[in-house]
C-alpha cells in the first residue's frame, strides 16, 4: 500500500474555516539574543489538515487521542480540481 502524507505545513497565513482565527508565528527567543531559539505559535483548531473529532460536535464525545492511529489510514482516491475555480 502506498501511503500519502496529506498534511499541511503550519505556516503563518495558513487558510482557516471562514471566522477562525489565523494563523500566526512570531519569534519568541532567537540564537542572538537569547542564546537558543523558541517561536510562539497561535493556530485555529480548524486550519490545515485536521479530522474533527465527536467532542468538537458532542460535549462528552471522544478526543482524537482516543483513537488508535490505524483509524485515520485507509484506502482512497484522489481527484484532479485543479483546474477549478475558487467556489466551485
């Protein structure tokens, strides 16, 4: 079987669902100043790639930690839109 990555790199400005907040990277500590390097990051629960789990929908339902990682592998297709348009 052949497996496909489908994650997206966090970045700043990365798409989120329309009236979640963006996506942002800030440098927090860096080499020169601070001697070792850490970033702040502030990112939407809704942006890049992203499976909603039950307790996003129901308020006692299961988190995504609670699944064995063998439930997000399967077969699948993939399809060309490329040629799409925005809203299409």
């Amino acid at each position: 079987m052949k497996i496909i990555d489908l994650s997206h790199n966090i970045i700043n400005n990365l798409q989120v669902y329309p009236g979640d907040p963006e996506t942002k990277i800030r440098k927090h500590c860096t080499f020169d100043k601070d001697g070792y390097m850490v970033n702040e990051l502030s990112i939407s629960t809704h942006c890049a790639t992203h499976i909603d789990a039950p307790n996003h929908f129901i308020k006692d339902g299961k988190g995504i930690d609670e699944y064995p990682i063998s439930k997000f592998i399967g077969k699948g297709i993939v399809i060309d839109v490329s040629y799409k348009k925005e809203g299409e």
